[in-house]
C-alpha cells in the first residue's frame, strides 16, 4: 500500500462536508475513522472527489464505482 501523507483539508473542502452533513441531518454524523482516513488521503484525491463520492465515503457501506477507482491504491482488501 502507498504512504499517504496527512492532508490538510482547506476551508472551502470543511464547508462542503458540513453542508453535506447539514443536508443529511437524519442520519448520524461519520464515522470518526472515516472521517481520519479521509484527512489522510492526499490533496489532490480529495479533490478529485464529488460531494456524492464523498458523502459516499463518509456514510455509506456500497461505494459508487467511481469512488472505488480513485482509491483503488489505498483501499486494503480485508481476507
């Protein structure tokens, strides 16, 4: 697996999470881990990211085939 760097989220990515989260405020908040490992991605891969690719990161079980390609290299296959 590739060393990821921790990223520093930029004020306008923070603010598209958290309208995210507004928007979905039946459902609990993320998961603190995902929420890490999303912080760890590097900056140009959290760009690359839709908010659907993200809200999908950040709450969902099934992610989009889309989101799957753009962490293809930092996604580990549990056996």
């Amino acid at each position: 697996m590739p060393h990821c760097s921790r990223l520093i989220l930029g004020t306008s990515l923070i603010a598209e999470i958290r309208k995210m989260g507004e928007k979905r405020s039946l459902n609990a908040a993320p998961d603190s881990d995902r929420v890490a490992a999303l912080r760890s991605l590097p900056r140009d891969i959290v760009q690359s990211m839709s908010r659907e690719e993200i809200r999908a990161f950040l709450h969902e079980d099934i992610w989009p085939d889309s989101l799957k390609e753009k962490l293809k290299d930092y996604i580990v296959h549990e056996d």
